[in-house]
C-alpha cells in the first residue's frame, strides 16, 4: 500500500496517457486487434452492463492502462486487453475514466485480467504474468484463439493467484465464486458470419444472452404462442 507521502508524489489520472499507445506492425495484425482485442472484451463489458446493471461497484475496462506502484515506475503502466475491477465507483466522480491508477481507487487492484494473444507474442505468458501477480491480480485469463499451438499452451487457460504464484485453473466455464461469474467460450455469430466469442455464465454453468438472443428467444416464444412479433400492438 502507498504511503501518504508517496501518494502526495503520484501523478493524477489527468496527466498520464490512457494506453500504452503501441503502434502495430503490419495491416493484418491491425485488423485482428480491431475485431478480437477490442471487439470480444467489449460483448463482455456489454453483457456485464446488463448482468451487473443496478451494482455501482464495478467498473469493466477494455483496453485501458492500468497505474500501479509495484512496477519499477508508477508513470508506466500496464496495458491489459480487459480488466475488471470491484469494490470501485463506475463512473469515478461521475465521471469516464480514461485510465486507471490504482492509488486513486482506494489501492484497489483488478480483480480479473484478459489477455489475448496475438500474431506478436506479446509475453503474456511470462512478462504480463509476473507483473499481475506482483499487482495481486487474482483471476489472469489469456485467449489464444490462433496461436495457441505455436505458444504451446491450450487456447483459453485460467489462472488463479495462490500464494503470490499463478495457477492454472480446470474447466470451461470456470465459475469465480469470489466474483459469482463464470467465463468461458462459445460459437456465436457476428455479422451472419460464425465465431468463436467470450462471455459471462451463471453458477450452474448456463451463458448469459446476449440483448439480441434475449429479443430472439422472446420473438419465439411469441410466435409459439400465434403472436406476429413484427405486428405487435401499438
């Protein structure tokens, strides 16, 4: 924990860049952090909008830094594709937050970490890992869709901090009874086009919908039932 003085000293979220700002190195890498690095954690921070919708002690970023002083610097942050924190405000001083700096978040560090590895190795499995579990992150969840056999690890691994050391957790949807979610994957559809996606289960291991399955499944049951779901009553 930060002494006063040492807090005194901090920068403020205001004077700190709000991502590491790491230029990519080719076009397809480019489009894969647009679609998979930024899309997935999003159809997480949307579902949990509306899983966690009247809890104000949460907040869910998606390619954000993250400011901490268990690093050689507190001006250099580390950068995870998502992160999820409790116990904080979701709006800090009804504001958007355009960083995260833990000593402005009453020492609060996230509680879960999302890395999803791409065409660049990006030391997730050695470098990231050792600086979350220095920061006490206590859920660390990397997604290897692509490149898993290339990393030699399987493509959606778990690991859960035990005695300040990472380990790896068994089954898919894995339950996190300290958060009451689960996360896992599933293939869904984007575009018309199938895909592999991330999201949220409840303890009997059941997915969280999607707004759009939840309007589906309702116009279903409408039409079981002789309902025109398209000629509703005004």
């Amino acid at each position: 924990m930060s002494s006063p003085d040492l807090k005194n000293a901090l920068p403020s979220t205001d004077e700190l860049p709000c991502s590491d700002d790491t230029p990519v190195d080719n076009v397809d890498r480019r489009a894969w952090r647009s679609l998979d690095q930024n899309f997935l954690p999003n159809v997480l921070l949307f579902l949990l909008n509306t899983i966690w919708a009247k809890r104000m002690d949460w907040y869910f970023g998606v390619d954000m830094a993250v400011y901490h002083t268990t690093g050689v610097n507190p001006r250099v942050p580390v950068v995870p594709d998502a992160f999820l924190s409790v116990g904080v405000e979701r709006k800090k001083g009804g504001k958007s937050r355009t960083s995260y700096a833990v000593w402005e978040e009453n020492e609060i560090v996230p509680i879960l970490t999302l890395e999803m590895v791409s065409q660049t190795p990006g030391g997730e499995y050695d470098e990231k890992m050792a600086i979350y579990a220095k920061l006490g992150v206590l859920y660390y969840v990397i997604y290897n869709r692509e490149f898993w056999r290339r990393d030699q690890h399987q493509p959606f691994e778990v690991y859960k901090l035990v005695n300040g050391n990472y380990q790896l957790q068994i089954g898919e949807p894995y339950w996190m009874s300290e958060i009451s979610l689960g996360i896992g994957r599933y293939q869904g559809i984007v575009a018309g086009i199938p895909q592999e996606l991330l999201s949220w289960y409840d303890e009997n291991g059941d997915r969280y919908l999607t707004a759009e399955e939840r309007a589906e499944k309702l116009a279903q049951y409408l039409r079981s039932v002789g309902i025109d779901p398209e000629n509703l009553p005004s």
